[in-house]
C-alpha cells in the first residue's frame, strides 16, 4: 500500500502563475562610479573633490633654507664637539697655560674637564708603546689612585673648609700629565743613564710646580698646607715618571 503525504498548496501573489513582466531580474554586482580623471584609469573618485572635503590640514615643516632670513639651517647648529661638552678653544687655552710653568692662568681651569687629560693620558700611552712598552691600563689605573690620594689628602689637610672634588683632581692632574708627555716623547731619543735621570727630575718638578698651584689657587685652604700638596703633587708624578725610566 502506498503512503500519501500531505504538500501544502502552492499559491501565487497574482493568483496564477508569473507572466514575464513579474519576474524580478537579476541585478549587476556593485560599480564604483567612473573616475573624472581620464588619466588615472584605476582611480574610483575625484581627487580634487576628496582633497576638498578633508578636513586635515597640510603640514607645515620648518624651513631649512640656509642663509633664510629668520629661518633654522645648518650653519646656525652647534658644532658636534660642542654638543658633546667638548670645548676645544678651551682644552688649547689650559694646555697653553700649562706650557709656562711660572704663569699659570689657574682661572682657565675653573670649569673642569676630561677631554684634555684624556688626550694626554692616551698620547702617553703612545709613546711608551713607541718605546715597547704595553702601560695603557697602568696609566688608567693609576691616574685613578693618583685622583683619590690626593683628594683624600687635601680634604684631610682641609678638613670640612675643603672644597676640591673628584672630578677636579682628575682635570688637574691630567692636564698637569703634559710635562710628563714631552718627556716621553724625548726620552725615545735621549740616551739612558744619568741624562734622562736629570731630564726626569726636571719635567717631574715641572709638573708638580704647575699642578701644586692650580690646587692651591683654586681649592679653598690650600695656601695653609702648599707644602703637603706640593709633596703628594710630587709623588704622583714621579711615579708616572718611573714608567718612562724604566
């Protein structure tokens, strides 16, 4: 026996079946509207219109212009060296001052720098490796020491009235290192024995006189104690001098 199902009745909105003016066409897929511009075939709106409507500014950059009248350019930026806190007018001003053992200008030396002793430091280096000696750590090092003993010695001496700092004893002593840097360049040419011994004692008293009197001029209280000073200013420099004895 055959099993009926139910189909429900298919009803028409027109009450019969649809005529051909009923039927729903189909409807292209979505087109940009065609660009305006000829020239830019790929560009689906105007240029001119959308750059009209926005509403962000144009940016404005600084001019550059050299020589503009009122504008930044290169020429008025500060030179690199200076930007890194490296015055070379100064550095030639105190290696000057230092040349002349008698006529120390100890108020160049106010503002307290490293480029200057660190240019000596590593031009000592130079010339005891020209000499085939290895010493750029033993330079550094004892540069170290030589700053801390004498700050400990003048503020000891000073007591709380002292006022010589690290950073300062570090510039002194590196810029009085000068003497001692002409001395090892000579001493490639001089031969041993008792000449460069006197040669030695020579730059060695140089170096203490001039570093012994910024210390004095510059630090409070030092003129009570310039004897002291001149004693530990002596003994720092003789024994950088052994370096180039030996």
């Amino acid at each position: 026996m055959a099993k009926e199902f139910n189909v429900p009745p298919v009803v028409f909105p027109s009450g019969g079946n649809p005529g051909p003016q009923q039927r729903r066409l189909p409807t292209a897929p979505f087109q940009p509207p065609k660009s305006s511009n000829p020239g830019i075939p790929f560009m689906s709106f105007d240029v001119g219109s959308a750059a009209a409507s926005t509403s962000f500014s144009t940016p404005q950059f600084a001019s550059t212009t050299i020589g503009g009248g009122g504008s930044m350019g290169f020429e008025d930026e500060l030179p690199l060296l200076e930007e890194l806190g490296i015055n070379t007018k100064q550095t030639y001003q105190k290696t000057i001052s230092i040349m002349n053992p008698f006529r120390v200008k100890a108020d160049l030396h106010e503002d307290a720098d490293l480029s200057g002793p660190f240019i000596f430091l590593m031009t000592f280096g130079l010339f005891q490796l020209l000499a085939g000696k290895l010493h750029f750590g033993i330079i550094l090092g004892w540069v170290i020491m030589a700053s801390l003993f004498l700050y400990v010695v003048f503020n000891m001496l000073a007591g709380r009235n002292g006022n010589l700092d690290l950073y300062r004893c570090v510039s002194l002593i590196g810029y009085c290192m000068l003497p001692i840097v002409i001395l090892s360049a000579i001493s490639l040419f001089l031969p041993g024995g008792l000449v460069i011994k006197v040669v030695t004692g020579v730059f060695v008293l140089w170096s203490t006189r001039v570093c012994t009197r910024l210390v004095v001029e510059l630090a409070s209280c030092g003129d009570e104690h310039r004897g002291l000073i001149a004693y530990a200013c002596f003994l720092i420099y003789m024994l950088f001098s052994l370096l180039v004895i030996f």
